[in-house]
C-alpha cells in the first residue's frame, strides 16, 4: 500500500538522521498529494465518460491522507464531495436535464456546498496538529508548508475557478506565504525573501527546499 510505503520512508529517514538538507516531510507529502489530484482531475476535462479515472484520482488522494494525517472520516468525507460536485456540474453542463431534475441537482449542489464549509473548519484543525519539522533551521520550511496548505485547503472543493494573475497570499505567525503556483514565496520578519518549491511525488514522499533569494 502507498501509505505504508511512505511510512517506511520517513522510518527509514529517521533511522539515519535524516541527513539530507531538505528531509521528506508529512506536510510536504500531503501538499503534493493535493497538487497532484487538482491537477489529475483538470486533465481529466469535463466529460462524463472520465468518472472512473476522476474516483481512482479521488482513491490515491485518500491514502496519501492516510499516510500523513490519518484516518479522517472528514477529510475523506471532503473528497468524496469534491467528487460528487465535479460530477454534477459535469452533467449539468455536458447533458440534457429535464427541469425538475436540473432543479433537484441544483438543490443537492446547495446541500453539498454548506457540508464543505463545515467539514473545512474541522480539517484546517487537523492539518494544525500535522506533524511538520520546526526547528530554529526549518522556520521558513515550515512556514511554507502550513501556508501553503490552508491555501490549498481553501480552493479544495471550492468554485473559485481559475487562478488569477495575482498570488494567494497568507499569514502564518510573522512570515508572509505567497502562492505562484509552481513555486512560493515566504517574506521573513526581518525583510528577508525566499523562494519554495516542492520536490518528490506524493506516492513516495515529497519535501519542500527554501532558498534565499539575492
């Protein structure tokens, strides 16, 4: 299984000091995780015909919750919702609905919003208890990541649509974490900037490398 090869990873790590500069984290781990679904079900389209690799999409993302949060019947419960939304925007778009179906689909749609925004508070809670290594060393690191995961968290099962020109931006303790997409930003108290990117793959455990950008 995914979650218990990433286990055996970090075990591993541990074992030998974890020497390498930028050590697999949980944190990291999840975030690649979540990158890697948004970005499975946009290539995914809008087809109807494409629910099978949109569940299997939905499957890998749950053991990589596993394997770093936990069990968590409400992050499950999150993603399986994503999906049901995806699902019925899809074929409201994509066929023909008879009226008062469209109606019972919309109504269902409002139904599943309101679990979400219930569901998120819980989640961010969890997320806040993830193990992420915060060491004098591994400020920023950790800084990035709880950043850059209640970001993610934010636009999970959302309908914020595309991402803007401008970067997300958030405020973790007194560093400032900005999303660009392929790579992040985090502004230090003291002026100084960094520039973050995420390495590895989810399935076998992923960290993030902050420099110091001149």
């Amino acid at each position: 299984m995914a979650h218990r090869a990433l286990l055996y990873v970090w075990f591993v790590c541990c074992l030998s000091g974890c020497s390498i500069a930028a050590p697999l984290t949980p944190g990291a781990t999840l975030l690649s995780g979540l990158n890697e679904y948004q970005g499975e079900m946009a290539g995914h389209g809008g087809s109807t015909a494409r629910w099978p690799e949109r569940q299997r999409a939905a499957g890998s993302l749950k053991l990589i919750i596993t394997a770093t949060v936990g069990a968590s019947a409400e992050f499950y419960r999150l993603v399986d919702l994503d999906v049901r939304r995806r699902e019925f925007i899809i074929t409201m778009r994509e066929t023909s609905v008879r009226a008062d179906r469209l109606k019972e689909m919309k109504e269902e749609l409002s139904r599943m919003n309101d679990e979400i925004a219930a569901l998120k508070p819980v989640v961010r809670s969890q997320l806040t208890a993830l193990g992420i290594p915060s060491g004098p060393e591994q400020r920023v690191e950790e800084a990035a990541t709880r950043g850059l995961l209640s970001l993610a968290l934010d636009s999970f099962a959302s309908d914020g649509g595309s991402r803007g020109v401008e970067a997300r931006s958030i405020k973790v303790g007194q560093f400032i974490v900005s999303d660009h997409g392929p790579f992040a930003t985090v502004r230090a108290p003291d002026g100084r900037t960094f520039r973050c990117v995420i390495f590895g793959a989810a399935e076998d455990g992923a960290g993030i490398r902050c420099d110091r950008l001149q």
